[in-house]
C-alpha cells in the first residue's frame, strides 16, 4: 500500500494542503524547520489509516479553519486504487481502515511509523501483539495471528478452569465428585445398620411373641371370668328354680294322673251331653214327621186308581225326559195336522197358475200365424241384398268419377299437344331471323358504324394536309364516336336475338314435358275406368245371383243399364228393408212363445212339487200318530189317551212318590238318632267306670231310660214331653259336670309342675348356651366354689394386667414397624446405587473436563513447542533482514543478530567474528541503530508476507554519527523498494544524506502551515 | 438304569449392582435404564431356568460388582434364587474378585437350595428322583485379589456321598479363573488349560471373562482317559462400550451323565454398539444422527431387543468438521444423544448415546503443510513427535498436571492411559491447526478456507 496523494482539509495547523505524486517509488522527503509540522502530517496520516484514539482527545485540531479531517489516495500492491476519507468531528472518526490489514495503531506506531521517542524504547517491540503479529507474519500463518490463537487457546482454557475460580467447570466436576465420593462412603457406612436391625428385629419378634402369648393367656382368664360375672345373675335364677320344681315333684297328687289320662273323653263329655239332650228332644220331632207323610202317600195312591200301587208308582218314569217326551209326542201330532193342511192349500194355487200359463201360449201362437207372409226370405238374403246393392251404388258412382276425369285427361292432352306445335313454331321462328325488315333493322347500325368510320379517316387525311387541321381532326373524332355507337348497337341487337331463340328452346321442351305427362295421365283414367266397370259388374252379378230384381243387360257397359241402374237398386234396398221389418217383428214373437213356454214348464213344476209336499206331510202325520200310540202302549195306558193327561198323571205319581220318601227319611233318621244317644250314655258309663264313680252308673242307667223312651214311644205330644222331662232331669248333666271340674283341678296341679320344668330347663339351656359344651361342667363348679364378689375381684385384675401386656405390645410393635421399615427401605432403596451412579456421572464429567482441558493445554504445548523448534532451528526471516540492515547501518561492525522472535527482548548482537554482545552493553546510538535495524527486518518480512505499508520516520538518525546516518539513508532508501518510506526530518543534513542515497522521489517543505513541493 | 438326561445353566460375571462405566453427568435415567439392564439379565437367567426346568443353576463369581453392593441389590439376587428354590431348583453360587467372601453381605434366610461356596473347594450333590445326577464343587475367592492357581485345589471326589456310582453323574467345577494368563483380563486365580484337565470333573463352570468362549467343548478336552469341558459364559449383561454384542448364559444339556451339548443363550436387555463414523462426505449433521439411528435400529432388528447403547465416533476430513468444532464437544454430544433419544422413541425403543468422539479434521494437507517450512510445519512435526514416543507422552502429562489445582482433575489426568493421550495430542494438533489457520474474522477454530 502506498500513499498517492493526501488532501489535508482541516488538521494542526494545515487547512486545505493536499500533496499528490506520493506513490511514484522510493522516499519522499519531507523537510522543516522545528514546528513547521512535521509530526503533525506524520499524525496525519497515521490518524486517517487508523482513526482517532478512542477516550482521547480528537487529534490535532485545526488551528487555521477547515473541516477537522482530509483525503488518502491509495495504490495497494496490486495495483488497486483506494481513498481514505475521515472526519474526525464525525461518527467515522474511529476505526482503522479496511486497508490495513487488522494492523493495530499501537504496533504500526512503534514498526511502522514512528520517532525518536519510539525508537529508543524497546518495549514496543517486545509487546505481545508485535511480536507474535510479526512472528505470525513470518510463520506462514497468512493473514491469521498466532496471538489471537494463544489468546483464545488461553481463553479456552481459562473458561474450563483456573486456579482462583471455583465455578468453571473443572472446579465444579471436582467438586461435584468430592461431594458424590462422600455420600456414598456415608452410604455405605450405613449398609452395617442392615445386620443390627436384622438382629433387633428377630429380638423383637421373640419378645413380642412372648407378650403375645402372655395377652392371649390373659385375654383367656378375663374371658372366663367375665364370662362367670355375666352368668352368675342367670346360675343363681337356675338354682332357684330347679329348688322349687323339687318342691312341686314332692307334692304331687296320684290320683290326678287317672284323670288327666281320660282328660279328653271328659273334655268329650260336655259337649257331648249338649248334643245328647238335643238329639233327644229331635228324636221326638222325627217320630212326629214320621207318622204324617206316611198318611199322605196313602192318600195320593187312592187317588191314581186301583191299578197303581206302590212298586208301579216307583217304576214309572216320571222324569223330566219322559215329560219332555210326552210333550214332544203331543207337538208333532199337532205340527203334522198344520203342515198337511198347507201343502194342500199349495197344491191347488199351483194347478190353477198351470193353467192361466196354457191359455197364454194359445194366444201367443195364433198371432205368430197371423203374421207371416207366403215367400218371405231369410234375414241372410235380405241383407245380403242390401249390402250388395249398395256396393253396386258405390261402384257406379266410382265409375262415373274415373270416366270424368278420363274426359279432362283427355283435354289436357290436346291442350298440350297444341302448345307444343305453338312452340316449335316459336323456335323455328327465332331460329330463321324472320324477315328482309328485321334483317335490315339488324344490318343498320353496323353499317352506319362503317361509315362513320370511313368518314372519320377521310377527314383524319384530309386535315393533315391542310390548314385546319384542328377542325378536321374534332370532326373525325365525332364520326368516330358515332361508329362507335352505332357498332355498339349492333353488337346489342346480335345478343338479344341469341337471346330469343334460347327462350324458343326452351318453351319448346317445356311443351313437349307437359304434353308427355297429359299423355300419362290419360292412360291412368283410362285404367281407372276399366276397373270402375269391372267392380259394378261384379256387384251386379251378385245381386243377380241372390234373385234380385235387375233391369235388362247384363253388364254395366251398357249405358242403359247404368241409367236404369240406380232405380232398380233403391227398389232393390227397399224390398230388403221390408223383409228385414217383417222378420224382426216375427222373431218377438217367437221370443213371447218362448218365454210362455218357459212360463207353463215352470207352473208344471211347482205343481208337481207341491203335490209332493202334500204326501210327505200326510206321512209324517202317520208317523206320530203311531209313535205315540207305541209309547202308551209301553206305559201300559190305553190308546186314545192324549198327551195331555199323561201330563196329569205324571204330577200324581209325583206326590205319592214325595210322601213315601219322606216317610222314609224320617225313619233312617231315628235309627240314626238312636244309634248317637245311645253311644253317649255307653260313653258316660264307661268314663265312670273307669274312675270308679258309682254314681255314674246310676246316671247311665237313667240316660239309657230316656233314650228308649224317645226313640220307642208312641208319636204323641204327651210321651214326647214325658221323655223329655226325664232326660233333663236325670242325674247325668251333675255327673259330667263332677267329673269337669276334677279334670280342671288335675290340670292345674300338671300346668303349675311343667311351669317349674320349664322355667329351669329356660335357665339351665340359657346358661348352657354361654359357655362351650367342654367348659360347662368348669363354669358350673367354678359358680358353686366362688362368690360374685371373687370374680369381680379377679377379673378386675385380670383386665389390668392385660391392658399392661398390651401397652407393652403396642410400643413393641411400633419399634417393630419403625425397625422392620427401615430394613425394608434398605432392601428396596437405591441409595448407594444412586451414589453410585452419581460418583460414575461426576467422575465422567471431570473425566471429559480434564480431557477437553487436557486438549488445550497440549495444544498449547505444541504451538510452544513448534515456536520453540522454529526460533531454534530456523531463524526468522526477519532476523536475517534485520542483521543485514544492521550490518549495512554499522558499516560491518555488527554482522549478526541473535533474537529470539517471540521474546524480543533477549535480542543480542554477534560481530563477524561472532563475538556477541548483548543490548544492553552497545552504545546508545548503536542501540538505536539495532532497533532500527529489526525494525526493517520486521516491516521486510511483513511486507513480504502481507499488504506493504507506507514507514513513515519522524527524525530517527539525530543520535548517529554522520557515516552511519549516511548508511541508515542508504538502506531506509532501500527499503522504499519494499515499501513507502516517508521521511520527516528538521536537518538539511539529513535530508542531503537521503538525496545523496537517490532515491528521494519527491521532496516537500513545510512552513507556515504550507505543504510545497520542491 | 442309566443316569436320566437334564441340562442345567451356568452364568457368571452378572455384575449386580454396577452403576456402569461411561455414564456422563446429567444421565441419571441412563444410568438407571443400564442398572436395570443387569436387573432384567438376572430376571431372564431365572426365567430360562424355570422353562428349561435345568436342574440347577451355577453362578460362578463377581455376583455384585463390588464388595459393598446395597441391600436392594443383594435382595434382588436373594428374591432371584429364593424364587428358583421354591421351584426346586438348586443355586450353586461362588464369589469372584468383585464380590469376595470378606464383601459385606446383609442378613437374609436363604433357602437350604441355595449354596454359597467359601475359600476351600467344598461339594454338594444334586438329587433327581432319588438319585445323584451331579456333584458340583466350587471355590470362593477369600479376598478381591487371589494369584494363587485355584484349579489345583479341585480333584473329583472318589466316592462324594455313599451308595451312588461316582463315574456316572457329572461333576462340575466352579471356578472365577484366569485360563492362559490371557493379558486383557485381570489375572486373578490364573490356571492352565491342563490344570483343569488335571482335576477329573466333567465341566468347568468358569468365570470372569466377560465374553461367551469355549475353552473346551464337549468331548474336547485334553484330560488323557476322560474328556472334559471348560466354558466362559460370558457376563450376563455387557457393561460397557467395550463389550459389545451378545451376552448371556450357557444351558449346559446332559445326557448319561455327560455334557452333550453347550447351548448359549442370550440373557442381555440392553446392547452396546461401537460406530465409526465418516462424515468427510456428509452435508449437513442429520445425516449423522439418520446414519446412527439406522445402525441402531439393525442392531435392534439383529438382537431382538430394544435397547441400544452406542459410541460414536466421527472421522473424516474437510465436511462437517468446522461445524463440529464450532459446536464444541459438549454441546454435540448433547445434541446427538437428544436426536437419538428421539428417534429412538419414535422407533418405540430406547436408544442412549454413550459418548461421542469428534476425531474430524479440516480439509488441509498435512504434506503440504509440513513442505511449508512454517510454524505450521513445526507444529505438526512436534505432534508428530509426541505421539510416536510413549514417554515423551507420559512426560507430556506430567507436565501439564502441574497446571491443574484441583488434585482430582489431577488424578483424571493421571489416569489416562498412553493411548488416549496419543488421542488428546491428535485433537489438540487439530484444534492449534485449526486456530492457527483460521481467519481473523472467526471467533474459533476452523479449518482454512
């Protein structure tokens, strides 16, 4: 990059100073007395390639007007041309430009551009930045930097871990692992508390086993004892009991077992003494029943005749059905005697319709006769007539058509045949140009088109030769047109003749069409009326054939037929019409005979019919007749009784029957009554004998008197109410009641015995029912040996000692639970696991931490280590061309510069006999010399490997002696070659050495505030 | 009359309790997805044994992961061999190196089914109908680190219990044991092939490799008159990313009183798959989480389980390194086990990704870097260097230690084996790469454009 041209528009002390010519190759020179500016143009063109310091200041003010700012032009190496511009009052004011190449201000300063301040400070060279930059320049790093690289490696490393932070992540994997490590050792330690709590827990489940069975042996005794606490109310109830049902065996009565053995023959006894009383006194009632219907059925039987007695009056049926029968038999004789009656009534009405249809047939055949003609044709004939006589009609009538258009046929025939001839003529008319006077009409305008064409040429050639040929020459124009014209006509007349003759032709062939097509017409009437003719002719014969009266001739060509014809055919319809009248008034006729006929068949036939009727109603009449004479006969009555009175004695059989039954039940009913009576004073007897009553047989005895005297005595009232007297009265009623009552006394002294039983057996099954069948007997003895008031001590005691096991138990079982939780936590708990994995995880990720770490560090390392072979084993090219230049400045003394690049600092000096010295033992001028000298080894290797820029020497050779401030001149003058050199100096001396070096391209003055080229 | 035929389960290594390695902080449901991963092997060994009806079941050492396992876990396997005896199945159990017989044991009524052998080589008889069909011996270890050669303790029993034919019922030999010497496994109880010979018994219920191997099959054995079979099952749950496939239990079947056949049988609920991943030629990061979800769902279609652990591990160059490192590690590891958590479920499944291991570099050429003569070329060389020496690796850790404060980040470094270091020099040579030839504009490392 080299500097072409600046534009100053505001800076220092310059105000619109622009310099051009710059870039045109080797040093350009700027000369000035002190103050004349020329640090301020050397901060110039550093403040427009870098901007402004940031935090400073804006550089260099300007102190004569314009903006605070100006204009580079720049040539880069390769030719490309650029421009800087910069307002340093404007946002653009920071920043370096584009092409510098990242260079930064402060190393450009101190390489680059820079003074005698800079020069004879060392430092600049040393920092970190200039070194490395300028290493990595000369390492083949291209445009990257091995500082940056350091300083993010260092970056790298420092994000993962350092000694002072304890949140970057190596510490904290450190940490992390460290804690995990100790939460499993605490786990782990815990794992021993497994086997204690095994052994605590098996301890305590003996212990609690040992309560265990202590509570339940005390839950067994409080059982027990609460068990007699709640049975001893009920022991002592039973014990009672069973005392007094001891009282009650002792004092029982032996002779109430005898009583209570028959206790229900006793409870029998009353009842049965009720019964016995009223059957008694019904004993004497029947007896009076008795006597009465066997009266009446005495009485009954006289009335039916001497023939009845008892066994017949048994024997006849007197039944519903034979009643039923008997009534039956009586309806059909009289139903028989009705019907026979009708049928007869029937018979004579249909004798007499028989005869009313007789007569009216008579009639019906004599009119018939009366109407028929002597030779009537059929109905057939008559209508065939008719239809033939009509088709004739049609026929003749078809005829007369076709013979009419056959006349117009005809006539359009010789119409046409006439047009014909009209046209012929027409075309020959047309064909032969008619007359001498239409030949001339046709020849005339041709002839007066020749002459007036020979008349215009005459006239043509006689003005030419003349004076006035204008006049001639207009006339022949005119005879010209007028031949013209007149040929014009002639050619007009010749197409209209064409044209006539072609319409000739034409009618011509039109007439001979129509003519042929009248011919062909005429020969289809023609025909027509051939077939017409022969249609009549067949009708016609037809008629004749079916004898129809016809006139004279036989066909119908002949035209007196065809006149007479339509006359004898109206005759011929009209004969029809009559016969076919005739007919249809002789067919109703035949019809009323038919339906007459029919009539007097039909009134036969009921006749017949009801003549039937009648015979069968007589022989049904017989039949009931002998019937019911067959039906006395079996019950042995004579004939001619009627139903009526069979009816009659039915009802009397019925009474006596009704007498006789009663009768009869009233004597089973006192059998029976004196079977029951009876049976009762057996019964009381009996139970007194058993018991031992004498007084009981006395009573029997009297119930036996009484009982034979109702059912034996006479049927009167007296004997009855005797008999009744001495049943009541009788000593039988006192004796039952005797026997009750020692019954009722014998069942009390048992109720009050079983009450005892059962009281205690309640008590006794109510305390069984307490205790189980094995404990029985103990709780029995256990109530007989203790009082109430023992129990309730013991089980007071008891309860207590229990409720302490069970407080025991209870804190047990909690310890237990909190024991057995615990070791099965540990069983299923993942704890150490979790430690486990989490110690594995930490130490992995320190793992990967170290080794990302481990990853740094080494490369780190080996940019070390390759720096470290590069400076040892292949100088830098900037060393080398720093010793030339050295060499070149110091005039041999100093052959050899001995520098490690990366640590500038350590820079020694070898002469050519490799004596070597280090800085600090040179001159301060040689000093000068030497830093110069890496200087422009630094900025040639930099410009080897980057874009050249512009070294810009404020006043660096004051501290060298003339020869070698020559040979500074001469080699800054070939370092131009490289790249630009701008040289600022305030001594001519200086300047001359630079002109002296030749290659001074151009030389400017400052003063006042002027740039002047010279 | 003959023996009658039975078959009988030998299991090892079932690591109860194991709170599983490779589990990254934030993953507790992980953790506890792969704790019950070993819960659920357990639960299938039993229930292979009640449907095989086996006649017994061997369990030959490191039972529980450690030797202070919680009492829940002891009471799984208490639940687990209490339900077998109650189906009349005898458990024989020894103690390994995890689970030695000084290990904490909680107090639990173990059925009389239930055999725990002790530091001496002790013998019990199985009895079918009336009759001893086998006599299995086994040994526990007395402390977590036995060397001494165990085998030799084992010589079959003449006459074990009275009035049977010793030579006609199976003897079997319980023994948590190193055979070989093989290296990768710790080298406890360490015997010969030929010491096992040597002691007479049948089968050699063996444990503590981790993967299913015959040593000797059926009628393979190298006993002189007798054959004999010695046989790792293989731990019943893989534990980590290191033990990949299958892992189950071995149905041993006899007939005659001899092994006919060793049937393996998967008891795994969960399988860990290991993936390689290239994304030199991938677009965008979908493709990587579609790449691994379609991995893990063959692995589920190939195990019939549902359950898949996986690694990652991303290489290839130029693609989407830059993204990956701009993401950060942690953040794509994040990134992809969410993504993979969800495609899981939308697969119906449980997918979990056990790490992932960004080993992407950008798209540079390291021959023409190194032609370069720049730092660059110094930088890669110095790798270079550091990875071919062990000690200077070693060296190198040392170093940088001194760096960290906190001494269990110490430790962890400490800890790294020369192999992961070579990887973490790897890295860093990719991420100073990375710094060195971005551009200034970027805010990380990146490769060059």
């Amino acid at each position: 990059m080299r500097i072409d041209s600046a534009f100053i528009d505001g800076y220092g002390v310059f105000s619109g100073q622009s310099m051009d010519g710059l870039a045109d190759g080797g040093v350009v020179l700027f000369t000035g007395s002190n103050e004349a500016g020329k640090s301020t143009l050397r901060h110039f063109f550093i403040d427009m390639l870098f901007g402004a310091r940031r935090r400073s200041a804006p550089p260099h003010p300007p102190l004569r007007g314009g903006a605070h700012g100006g204009l580079l032009h720049i040539i880069m190496q390769d030719g490309d041309e650029r421009s800087v511009e910069r307002s340093f009052s404007g946002p653009g004011r920071y920043g370096a430009c584009a092409e510098v190449g990242g260079m930064s201000r402060e190393l450009y300063s101190n390489v680059f551009a820079f003074g005698l301040p800079e020069l004879v400070t060392f430092e600049g060279l040393t920092g970190e930045e200039a070194a490395s930059r300028i290493f990595s320049a000369g390492a083949g790093l291209g445009a990257s930097s091995y500082a940056r690289a350091k300083q993010q490696l260092g970056s790298a490393m420092d994000s993962l871990g350092t000694r002072s932070s304890r949140n970057r992540p190596l510490n904290v994997a450190c940490d992390r692992l460290s804690e995990a490590l100790e939460r499993l050792e605490r786990i782990k330690r815990q794992q021993g508390r497994y086997s204690e709590l095994t052994r605590d827990i098996e301890a305590m489940q003996l212990e609690r086993d040992r309560l265990a069975r202590l509570a339940a042996q005390l839950e067994a005794d409080i059982t027990r004892l609460g068990q007699l606490n709640r049975t001893r109310e009920l022991w002592e109830s039973m014990e009672t009991a069973r005392r007094e049902l001891e009282r009650l065996k002792a004092a029982r009565v032996p002779a109430y077992d005898a009583i209570l053995a028959l206790a229900s023959r006793i409870d029998a006894l009353g009842p049965a003494l009720e019964r016995w009383l009223a059957q008694v006194h019904e004993a004497t009632q029947v007896q009076v029943r008795l006597g009465s219907a066997s009266a009446r059925a005495r009485d009954s039987m006289l009335r039916l005749g001497p023939a009845w007695n008892e066994a017949r009056v048994e024997a006849f049926d007197t039944s519903i059905e034979a009643r039923q029968l008997v009534r039956d038999y009586g309806e059909r004789i009289a139903d028989a005697d009705a019907r026979l009656r009708v049928a007869q009534a029937n018979v004579e009405a249909a004798l007499r319709a028989v005869q009313e249809c007789t007569r009216a047939r008579g009639d019906v055949v004599a009119e018939r006769e009366r109407h028929r003609p002597e030779s009537l044709p059929d109905e057939a004939v008559a209508r065939g007539r008719l239809a033939a006589a009509s088709a004739a009609r049609s026929a003749l009538a078809d005829l007369n058509a076709a013979s009419a258009r056959l006349e117009a046929d005809l006539g359009r025939l010789d119409g046409a045949t006439q047009a014909a001839e009209w046209a012929a003529a027409a075309r020959r008319q047309a064909a032969g140009m008619g007359g001498l006077r239409e030949k001339l009409a046709s020849a005339f305008p041709f002839m007066v088109a020749v002459a007036a064409a020979v008349a215009a040429l005459a006239v043509l050639a006689e003005g030419s030769s003349a004076a006035g040929a204008g006049g001639a020459t207009a006339t022949a124009l005119l005879l010209a047109a007028v031949a013209a014209g007149a040929g014009t006509v002639a050619i007009a007349q010749r197409k209209t003749r064409a044209g006539r003759l072609n319409a000739a032709i034409a009618a011509e062939r039109e007439a001979a069409s129509r003519m042929q097509a009248a011919a062909h017409a005429r020969a289809t009437s023609s025909e027509a009326v051939a077939a017409a003719r022969r249609a009549l002719d067949d009708c016609l014969a037809q008629l004749a054939k079916m004898g129809a009266p016809l006139p004279s001739g036989q066909t119908a060509a002949a035209d007196a037929l065809q006149a007479a014809l339509p006359s004898a055919l109206d005759a011929i319809e009209e004969q029809a019409r009559e016969h076919l009248a005739v007919l249809r008034e002789i067919a109703g006729l035949n019809t009323r005979l038919k339906r007459a006929d029919d009539s007097l068949d039909e009134g036969r036939g009921e006749l017949e019919r009801r003549r039937q009727e009648l015979s069968e109603a007589g022989r049904t009449r017989e039949r009931a007749a002998r019937d019911w004479a067959a039906w006395l006969s079996r019950a042995g009555m004579p004939e001619s009784t009627r139903p009526d009175f069979v009816l009659d004695v039915f009802d009397a059989v019925n009474a006596v029957r009704t007498s006789l039954a009663e009768a009869r039940s009233a004597s089973e009913m006192l059998a029976r009554l004196k079977v029951e009576i009876q049976g009762f004073t057996d019964e009381v007897a009996s139970v007194c004998e058993a018991l031992g009553h004498d007084a009981g047989a006395a009573a029997a005895e009297a119930a036996a008197a009484a009982t034979a005297t109702a059912t034996t005595a006479p049927p009167s009232s007296d004997t009855l109410a005797a008999a009744v007297a001495t049943a009541t009265t009788a000593r039988v009623p006192q004796l039952v009641a005797t026997l009750a009552d020692e019954l009722r006394k014998a069942r009390a002294a048992r109720e009050q015995l079983e009450k005892a039983e059962s009281r205690f057996a309640s008590l006794s099954t109510g305390f069984a029912a307490s205790y189980p069948e094995a404990t029985l007997a103990e709780a029995l003895a256990s109530h007989g040996a203790t009082t109430a008031e023992q129990i309730c001590v013991e089980l007071a005691t008891a309860e207590r000692e229990l409720a302490a096991v069970r407080e025991s138990m209870e804190r047990l079982a909690g310890e237990y639970a909190l024991l057995v939780q615990e070791k099965e936590r540990m069983e299923g708990a993942d704890a150490q696991l979790v430690a486990e994995i989490d110690v594995e995880s930490a130490r992995q990720e320190l793992a990967a931490v170290v080794r990302n770490w481990a990853v740094l560090a080494v490369a780190r390392r080996l940019m070390d280590a390759a720096v470290e072979s590069y400076e040892t084993q292949r100088q830098p090219a900037v060393m080398r061309e720093a010793s030339e230049t050295l060499h070149l400045i110091t005039g041999g003394r100093w052959a050899r510069i001995v520098a490690r690049v990366a640590e500038l600092a350590t820079i020694d000096v070898e002469d050519a006999r490799g004596a070597r010295r280090s800085t600090e033992e040179l001159s301060y001028g040689t000093q000068q010399q030497l830093y110069l000298a890496v200087r422009c080894g630094l900025v040639r290797e930099y410009a080897k490997r980057g874009e050249p820029l512009p070294v810009i020497l404020d006043d660096v050779l004051v501290n060298f002696d003339p020869e070698r401030a020559a040979a500074t001149a001469v080699a800054l003058s070939d370092l131009s070659d490289s790249c630009q050199v701008l040289v600022f100096t305030c001594h001519p001396e200086m300047a001359q050495a630079f002109i002296r070096a030749g290659k001074v391209s151009a030389h400017f003055e400052l003063a006042d505030g002027q740039i002047n080229r010279l | 009359m003959s023996l009658p035929d039975f078959c009988f389960v030998h299991a090892a290594d079932l690591h109860l309790g194991s709170p599983f390695s490779g589990i990254i902080a934030g993953s507790e449901l992980a953790a506890q997805r792969l704790v019950s991963a070993s819960n659920r092997a357990l639960d299938a060994l039993v229930r292979l044994c009640n449907e095989r009806r086996a006649a017994f079941l061997v369990l030959a050492g490191d039972v529980f992961d450690s030797t202070s396992v919680d009492v829940r876990t002891q009471y799984q396997l208490y639940s687990a061999l209490s339900s077998l005896a109650h189906e009349g199945i005898p458990s024989f159990v020894s103690w390994g190196n995890h689970d030695p017989l000084g290990s904490w044991r909680a107090t639990f009524n173990w059925p009389p089914e239930v055999h725990f052998f002790g530091a001496d080589v002790g013998w019990h008889e199985v009895r079918s109908s009336g009759r001893t069909i086998a006599v299995v011996g086994g040994v526990s270890y007395a402390r977590p680190e036995v060397n001494d050669n165990l085998s030799l303790k084992f010589r079959r029993p003449p006459h074990p219990h009275g009035d049977h034919d010793p030579d006609r019922c199976l003897c079997v030999g319980v023994l948590h044991c190193n055979v070989g010497v093989v290296p990768e496994h710790g080298n406890y109880a360490p015997c010969s092939l030929n010491d096992l010979a040597a002691a007479g018994i049948d089968y050699w219920a063996l444990g503590h490799v981790h993967r299913h191997k015959v040593l000797a099959g059926p009628g393979e054995g190298v006993a002189g008159a007798s054959s004999f079979a010695a046989v790792y099952p293989g731990a019943t749950q893989g534990r980590d990313i290191t033990e990949t496939g299958a892992h189950g239990c071995c149905v041993v079947h006899v007939s005659g009183g001899r092994v006919a056949d060793i049937e393996f049988v998967p008891t795994d609920d969960l399988r860990w798959l290991n993936l390689t991943i290239d994304t030199g030629a991938m677009r965008g990061l979908d493709e990587i989480v579609s790449t691994v979800a379609a991995s893990c769902s063959a692995e589920c279609a190939q195990s019939g389980l549902d359950a898949v652990a996986v690694r990652v591990r991303l290489f290839g160059r130029g693609g989407l390194h830059r993204e990956l490192s701009r993401q950060g590690a942690g953040q794509v590891e994040r990134w992809l086990r969410e993504s993979l958590e969800h495609e899981g479920r939308a697969a119906g499944r449980w997918w979990w990704l056990e790490s992932v291991k960004d080993a992407t570099a950008p798209d540079i050429d390291h021959a023409a870097l190194k032609r370069s003569g720049g730092l660059v070329a110094e930088l890669i060389e110095a790798a270079n260097r550091l990875s071919e020496s062990a000690a200077d690796l070693e060296s190198l850790v040392r170093s940088i230690e001194q760096e960290l404060g906190p001494p269990r980040a110490r430790a962890a470094l400490a800890s790294l084996s020369v192999d992961e270091v070579r990887d973490i020099v790897a890295e860093a040579e990719t991420y100073a790469l990375d710094l060195l030839l971005a551009g200034e504009g970027e805010a990380g490392g990146g490769e060059s454009a």
